[in-house]
C-alpha cells in the first residue's frame, strides 16, 4: 500500500505540473494582477473615504446592497438593456437585450463581485451570499 500510495502521489504531481505549465491553468494563488482583488492600505481606504465625504459615518448595511445593485446594473448595460432577471444562490442571472452593452468582468470584480459568467444573451453575476439583498435592490432599481 506504502508503495501505491507514494507512486500516486507522484503521478498527480506529474500530470498537474504538465497541465499547469502546458495550459496555463488557473489554481488558487495563480491568478494575473488584472484577475486579483486590489488589497488598499489603511492610508488609503482613509484618504478615499475623506474624498467621499463618509469618513466617520456608519453606512447602513443595505446602501451596501443598493450601491452594489446599482453598479451591476451600469455594468450591464441599463435598465433598457435588460429583459429579465433572477437569483439563484449566489449569482443574479440576466438576460440582456444587447450583450455587447455589458462590462468586461474585469468591472464587476471591482465593483464587489466575484466576476461573471457569460453564455449569449444570459449573464450571471456571481455575488455571493448576500445576493437576495442585492437583488431585491436590482429589482427595485428596475421598477
């Protein structure tokens, strides 16, 4: 068994070192700089909030949602440009009219999310688990 194991062990490093420099496929902590969530220092998440003018105030947890909310539907093109949504779990899936309108996932990642997932006409953005806030504010921003 001793000898099974180790001779798997090195086969799957084998075959993911082939597959990771052949394929350049993505792993956790392999990800490009335009792929990765930008870490801001203290100095300038203070140096941001002062230009905004919020420095000092709690901001209530649902203008959270609602300024998340109102992001993903600029980065989706505008409320003229989507027919439908829903949620699932953690994503807010979008059937666009035009999909050309929408962002590159590079916008979503910054504004919050996770990215997206495009297929034609339908667009997921994957929020995570407050989604069901987001997308009540999406809906209410829609109506």
């Amino acid at each position: 068994m001793l000898v099974i194991g180790l001779v798997a062990i090195v086969v799957w490093y084998l075959v993911f070192t082939f597959l990771i420099t052949k394929f350049d496929f993505k792993t956790p902590g392999r990800t490009t700089a335009e792929d990765s969530t930008k870490l801001y220092t203290k100095k300038d998440y203070k140096a941001k909030k002062k230009e905004e003018g919020t420095e000092g105030k709690i901001v209530k947890s649902a203008d959270k949602f609602e300024v998340m909310a109102d992001e993903i539907l600029a980065g989706l093109g505008g409320a003229e440009n989507i027919k439908d949504f829903t949620n699932c779990v953690t994503r807010l899936r979008v059937n666009v009219n035009d999909p050309s309108k929408v962002a590159d996932d590079s916008y979503f990642r910054e504004i919050g999310t996770y990215g997206t997932a495009k297929s034609g006409n339908s667009v997921h953005v994957i929020v995570g688990m407050d989604i069901q806030y987001v997308a009540d504010a999406f809906g209410e921003l829609l109506d």
